[in-house]
C-alpha cells in the first residue's frame, strides 16, 4: 500500500482525506497502483472546541488506519503546503518515531523549483500531468468517481504574468463549478490525494510509466 494525505485543519471547507492504492502486478505483467474506487479513501474528521488541537486528531487517525492496513508511515505522502509542513512531526510523533511521510511542497509555475532535504517540490500541474501520465499508459487505476470528476473539470490556464501555464487556483475552480457540477462545487482534494499516494510510489518504489516485469518477477517484498 501507498498512500496520500491532503491536510485540512478546519472543520468546515475543505475535508482532510488519505486515500490510499495497492501498489502490485495485474496478470499482464504490468505494474499497476489500483485505487480501487473510493473504497480505501478515508475522511478524516476534525471536532471542533475539543481539548485537542486538530493537528493531533488528524494524526490520531491517521495512525489509526496504518496500522490497520499494516502500512510504514513512511509509504504516505502528505502535502507539505503552509500549516501541513509541520505535520509531518506530529504524525512520526504520533507513530512512536521511525521514517516521516514523504512531504510534498506545491509552489507555483515560475518560481525556483529547487528540493529540499526534507521536501520534494512540485507544481501542482506537475502532480495532475505525473498522473494523466500514469493512466494514459495503464499504470493507475480505480480512481474514485469523485477525483475522476474533479481531474475532469479543473482547467489548464495559461499565466500571463509568469507566461507559463499552470492549474486553475482551488478557489477558481469551486467558484466556477457552482454553476456547472454544484456537487463537486469545492476544493478538489479526492483528486489531490491521487497525485500524493502515485509520489510515494514513484519515490519509494521507481514506479515508472509504462512499467512492466516477467509474471513472477516483482519483488513482492517491496510491494
């Protein structure tokens, strides 16, 4: 398992999720991270005016449902974005010590894009395009109906100031929806957490598109 975590510290807005995927071999050989639709997606739920602070609540949670699945902290990638830098702490905190999350830091087209010892920095067109990728080769499947939509409707827009094109901001894409899919009229974070769990497959395991090995051949120890 791998698996992605989009932080929310809010109880209203946008929702705190890990979603996570199955990282194996399909009978073809192919190598294949399964999402399985949206049964191994988990809301997080943060309770407002309780003694803990939401940080510990989420990493309570979070913890929770590792270990139900058997799954190394260190198989989850997390936005790093803003307050979600310092989560990672509380998470390891939380897990007794041992490997952190992977923390992916999304900044926007045209600035450094430079990786840090503790962050692996990416555009979040970068994360959406790494995905697109992905499926267009056969690589991801199961994705939620949901992301599905939501990786549907977010627009490619081209900046003018940076001259580079980059993903539509959260707030334009859920203003614009109210008045096409008022359903999924909010912040694309089903689709977000996609892109984090295919990083900690990408980075701790050489996923790759196209991949593909003997039936038999895949170190099933790593999987």
């Amino acid at each position: 398992y791998v698996g992605g975590l989009d932080i929310a510290f809010s109880t209203g807005g946008d929702e705190c999720i890990l979603q996570l995927g199955v990282l194996g071999q399909d009978t073809s050989g192919r190598i294949v991270l399964d999402f399985k639709g949206e049964t191994l997606q988990f809301k997080i739920r943060i309770v407002a005016n309780r003694d803990e602070p939401a940080e510990l609540q989420i990493a309570k949670q979070v913890i929770d449902i590792l270990r139900r699945y058997g799954i190394p902290l260190s198989n989850i990638a997390i936005d790093a974005t803003g307050q979600g830098r310092a989560m990672g702490g509380t998470l390891m905190l939380q897990n007794g010590g041992g490997r952190g999350p992977i923390k992916i830091y999304n900044i926007r087209q045209g600035f450094q894009e430079v990786n840090s010892f503790e962050v692996v920095v990416k555009t979040p067109l970068d994360l959406w395009n790494t995905l697109k990728g992905f499926v267009e080769s056969g690589n991801v499947r199961g994705i939620g109906a949901i992301a599905a939509e939501q990786f549907k409707h977010r627009m490619v827009i081209y900046d003018t100031e940076s001259k580079r094109t980059k993903l539509e901001s959260k707030k334009d894409f859920k203003k614009r929806m109210q008045g096409i899919s008022p359903a999924i009229a909010h912040s694309p974070d089903q689709a977000d957490t996609h892109c984090l769990a295919l990083q900690a497959a990408i980075i701790n395991f050489g996923f790759h598109e196209g991949q593909t090995k003997p039936i038999g051949d895949l170190n099933q120890g790593n999987v």
